[in-house]
C-alpha cells in the first residue's frame, strides 16, 4: 500500500494524508486508522484516481461527514476519498446547484437567509449533500427526494452523466445509489420555492430547539440507528423493552431518545455494533419485527 500512497502522491490528485484516525471523520467518533485519505481538486483529478485504484485493486471508499457509518476498529487498508474540494454553489432564482461536497446544515442556512424553502428538514442533519442523496436523507416528513431536480453523476465506466429525480429512485431512506455501487454523486441541483425569511428562519429555530429536548446532541452518535417500520416507531419499540439507558462497554441506547446509541464513555466501534445487534435481536424476539439499520458497517469483513 505504501508504493501506491506515493505513486497517487505523484499523480497530483490533490491533498492527500496518511495514517488518519477514522474517529477525527465520524459522528460517532469510533474507527480505525485509514492508510489514506485523497482529497481530489476536482472530477477529471477523481477520475484519475480511481483508474488507479480499480486497476490496482485497491479497497476504497467514498466518506462524507461520516455522519451514517460505523466503521470497525482495524486499520482500514485503502484508500477513503473525500470531495470537500467539491463544494461550489450557485443560486439562480429558486434553482440551486451545488457540489455534493457541500455541508447539508450550512447549505440549509443559506437556504433561508436567501428565502428559500424546502430546506428546513435538513437543517439539523449533519452530513453533506453527497451523502444526503445517497441516504435520501429525511425529517419531519419531507427528504431528499422532494426537492432534488437532478443528480450529475460520474459512472463505475467513468462517464458523467445527468440523472433525473425519477431515475434516482427515491424512497423511504433509499436511492438509486444504495443499489448501484460505483455510481458516484458530483453535483446536485436542487428545485426550491420562494419563502418568507422570517419564517423560514423561524422554523429551523424551532426545530433545532426541539432537536436539543428530545435527542441527545450533547453526545456523539450517528442519529437515527433504525428505519422506522410501516406504521411503527423503531424507538417507542426499543423503549417498549426497558432499553433506555442500556449500556454495552461505553456505547450506550440514549435515555432521552430510545433510536439513539451514544458514544457514551469512550465507546468502541465494537460496542456499538454490538448493542445495535442485540437491540434489533431483542425487538424481532419481542415483537417479530425485523428493524432495518441506517448506518452502514464499513471494514468488518
């Protein structure tokens, strides 16, 4: 791996870092050392890479805020990519078009200081655009899927092409991408509406008071760790059980909000995968409900 950190390195991709602290990149603050991470200056430089990699064989992945992914506790032998050099923005009217590397709360916030609506259930979702299409991220009955218009994509033959809302396939916490591996997202363009400031503004006040009451914020966690099913609440199932304030090592099922699992007290990645399997265990036992997990397992093979 070292011989092709340093012929990347003379490949000007763009920034690269070696031996990286996979806690430094996700929300629950867990992880591995990754051999690598690559910051590419833009798509042809992405590109480049990746024939690189796929020629060589090399395991990577693309991370975002790391906000929906529990990587495990060894090394990650590989290269992770970053696109935060992805994260030009322009605005015409009510069309906005961004780069996916783009953070999904900062571009809410400028959503609304430009009276656009449509952005106030991202408000306090902390990943970036990339990865919001990816998750078809949601809240507060609204997601991705409502206001994305299209999707410039780069294909696993290298080709970038445009990508309708209709051909992302949005669903419940579900894309096209999840299904399509290799399929990578550059851009976005997003169909907003005009709003008043003031409410809008309004609005995301309110919901982050309410995030604060009802979510443990205070601790690092990656939100939600269980889709809902139809009809159901995974939390009031897990609370239902007595899990509130379960403890495995230092991961922990929050006692404000039962979907939530904490880094509670210098938590390991495997503390967590473990009470996230005994949590969705117990409630299939209990209730013959098989909960379906957000976050992606990355490095456990």
């Amino acid at each position: 791996m070292k011989e092709h950190i340093q012929e990347i390195k003379a490949m000007d991709i763009g920034k690269i870092v070696e031996n990286v602290p996979l806690s430094l990149h996700t929300t629950y603050k867990v992880g591995g050392v990754a051999k690598c991470f690559v910051y590419p200056q833009d798509t042809k430089k992405l590109i480049k890479l990746l024939k690189y990699i796929k020629k060589n064989n090399i395991k990577y992945k693309i991370l975002g805020n790391g906000s929906n992914t529990l990587f495990s506790d060894k090394e990650y032998d590989g290269i992770i990519i970053k696109l935060d050099r992805f994260d030009d923005i322009e605005i015409e009217g009510t069309t906005v078009t961004v780069g996916a590397g783009y953070n999904l709360i900062k571009l809410a916030s400028l959503a609304a200081k430009k009276s656009l609506a449509g952005l106030e259930f991202a408000s306090g979702i902390p990943g970036t655009l990339g990865g919001a299409v990816y998750m078809n991220a949601g809240a507060y009955k609204s997601d991705m899927g409502y206001i994305v218009k299209k999707v410039k994509v780069l294909t696993p033959d290298f080709k970038v092409i445009n990508m309708t809302n209709r051909e992302l396939n949005f669903h419940y916490r579900s894309s096209f991408f999840q299904k399509h591996s290799g399929y990578i997202c550059l851009q976005v363009t997003l169909k907003l509406a005009k709003g008043k400031k003031e409410e809008i503004v309004k609005v995301n006040r309110e919901r982050k008071q309410r995030r604060l009451e009802s979510q443990p914020l205070e601790y690092p966690s990656a939100g939600s760790v269980f889709r809902n099913p139809e009809g159901l609440f995974a939390g009031k199932l897990i609370e239902d059980l007595g899990f509130k304030g379960l403890m495995k090592g230092g991961a922990q099922i929050s006692s404000k909000h039962a979907n939530f699992i904490i880094n509670k007290n210098k938590a390991t990645a495997s503390d967590i995968k473990e009470l996230i399997e005994f949590t969705k265990d117990a409630v299939e036992d209990k209730y013959n409900v098989k909960l379906k997990v957000e976050q992606e397992f990355v490095n456990w093979e």
